[in-house]
C-alpha cells in the first residue's frame, strides 16, 4: 500500500470518527429525554449489582452478520462477538469473497452515557472462490479453485451505545441499540492454502499465484470496519 493510499484510508476513518463523536453529542439528549422521567439508573441496576448482561444482533461491512455478548457497567464495558460474511461476488473480479471472525473488546464510557471507545482482538479467516473452467479429458469442466488463509488482529473501535429502558421499572430489562467503527491490524497471517473442487472431489493444488497474493495482500492490510447497527437487550 502506498503512503498516500494510507494517508487517505486513515483520514477517512478520522472523519468517521469525528461523525460519530458529533452525532453522540446531538441524540445522546434526545434519547434521554424520551425515556420516562421517572426512570433512573441506579448503580445498584443489573442482574449483578452495577452490572447490565446481554446480547445482540448486527450487520456490518465488511464483516456482515453478527453476534455479540455484553457486559457492561456504567462507566465499562467486556463482550465478544463472532462475525460471518457468506460466500459474495464481487463484480468485476470474477471472485467471491467469505469471511469468518471471533474478537473480544474493552470498552470505555468515559460520560456514562452511549459515547464509548476502546480496543478489539481477535482471530479472522477468510476465503476466496474463484470458478474456472479446465479441460478434463479433452472436454471441458467447471471446477472451482479456492484459497483460505487465516489472520489475528488487533485494534482500536469507538462508536455509541443508547440504552433505552422497556420498563417504568429502574431495574427493567433495556433496549440497546449501538453503532461502531475500527480498524482491525494484522498481527500474524497464514500462508493461503489452495484447493481445486471438481464434481464433488476436492484436492489440495499449488498455490494459484493471482488469488493467493490478493488474499494474502488482504489479510495483512489493516481493515477499517463499521457496524452498521446492532440492536440487543441488556439485563
């Protein structure tokens, strides 16, 4: 990657986070004023004193469906999540790209309120598919040859967290509904393997030199992602 290309990447994800810091700034009042006023959160709140427990569902780009678990104080937050991109094609490359990842992140609420950064970890594997046709046998056959490799990250992620209480009750269950953004660095990357699959047999094959070093360049750029939206319910 060049380094304006980097310089350009970085300044964009920047941007983002300005966005998300102004628009935390503008709801974060509105959100509270449409709770019930008589709803407080004391300390105490939680399945576990001070402590809301839970769970979420998201879509996000690049990384697609997810799911994540939460625990979160007033102040702090732990949780995991796993993603899953399924099989996409990507127009104009001839190439469909899926992707799997598990990460765990620490999260910082430095007003209490849905403002929040803080930093990811985990582990990514990713695979790309791409149809050919070989002659077998002096006729032609569709086979499909398919590179996967393998990665751990690690990285910053700011976003916002808004809970809003389902119940007049302080110590109800709370609808959460969140955005975030961040930047996954590779720390360590596979070498890609290869496989070839025609009528139902698969082979490891040598390595297909195009497909290999695009996944390869891949896995070890840094990725910038954004969770789209993620709607849950804490405890």
């Amino acid at each position: 990657m060049s380094s304006r290309s980097a310089y350009f990447r970085t300044t964009r994800w920047l941007r983002c986070c300005a966005v998300l810091v102004t628009i935390s700034t503008l709801v974060s009042p509105a959100i509270a004023r449409a709770a019930p006023p008589d709803v407080k959160r004391p300390r105490d709140a939680g399945v576990l004193p001070g402590i809301r427990l839970g769970a979420a569902l998201g879509l996000g780009a690049p990384e697609g469906l997810a799911f994540a678990v939460i625990v979160r104080s007033l102040h702090f937050g732990v949780g995991g999540r796993a993603t899953y991109l399924p099989l996409v094609a990507i127009p104009g490359l001839g190439v469909e790209l899926a992707r799997f990842s598990a990460s765990g992140d620490v999260r910082v609420y430095p007003f209490g309120g849905a403002f929040f950064f803080g930093a990811v970890a985990g582990y990514g594997r990713s695979l790309a598919v791409v149809p050919r046709s070989v002659a077998v046998a002096e006729m032609p056959t569709r086979v499909r040859a398919s590179v996967f490799a393998a990665s751990a990250f690690a990285g910053p992620e700011l976003g916002l967290q808004f809970r809003i209480p389902l119940t007049p009750s302080a110590r109800g269950p709370e609808l959460t509904i969140g955005t975030d953004l961040g930047l996954a660095i590779p720390i360590w990357t596979s070498e890609p393997r290869a496989t070839l699959t025609a009528q139902g047999l698969t082979v490891p094959v040598a390595q297909d030199d195009a497909t290999a070093s695009t996944l390869r360049s891949l896995a070890r750029t840094p990725l910038p992602w954004l969770g789209l939206l993620s709607v849950g319910v804490l405890l």
